[in-house]
C-alpha cells in the first residue's frame, strides 16, 4: 500500500537545489555578506567624512586612528577591560557565595 507518508518528492527543475544556486543567490551567504558589505561601506564613509572635512581626531576619531590605538594601547586596554571584567563579576560571586552560606547553614540545622 503507497501512502503520502511513504512518497518522496522528486527534486523539480524549477525548485534549484542550495548547492546548485549561484553564490549571491545562497541564503547563507547573504546574511553573512550584505551586512558585512554594510559595514564596509559605512566605514569607508565614515573615514572618507572625517578626511574630507579635516575634522580634529579629538571630536570625530577617523577609523584608522581608532584601528592604530587599539593595534598601539592594545595591553593597556585589555587590561582595563579584564580589570572592569573582575571588578563586575566580584560582586556576582560574593551574592552567590552568601546565598549559598544561607542556603546551606538552613540545610544543616534541619
């Protein structure tokens, strides 16, 4: 007995296979290009802005200078961030570490 459950459908020449797609045309790789393409462009925007109207890097940093000062100070500010890391996350371990005193000294005089 051949039941729907059963048949498989046949692959159609209107409905292409992913593979067979062209690369533009891949879901896949548009969610990784376009906004990446994106990205560039409003980057290269942004640099172009800055040069053309020789605005001063202390008000608008090109992206460049931004890229150099982070290849530069890249310690020093790692460092911050690890020092901001621990000094966020102390606090979280102390209030589990003290409801966990509570917890356990209630388990202990049951």
């Amino acid at each position: 007995m051949n039941t729907m459950a059963e048949t498989k459908p046949v692959p159609s020449a209107a409905s292409p296979t992913p593979a067979s797609l062209p690369l533009l045309s891949r879901p896949e790789f548009q969610r990784v290009f376009y906004p990446s393409l994106v990205a560039v462009l409003l980057i290269g925007l942004w640099q172009w802005w800055v040069t053309a109207f020789d605005i001063p890097k202390f008000l608008v940093p090109s992206p460049l200078l931004v890229a150099q000062t982070l290849v530069t100070d890249a310690a020093l500010l790692f460092g911050a961030l690890l020092g901001a890391s621990v000094a966020a996350t102390g606090p979280r371990v102390a209030a589990v570490a003290i409801e966990m005193a509570s917890t356990l000294d209630r388990f202990w005089k049951s």
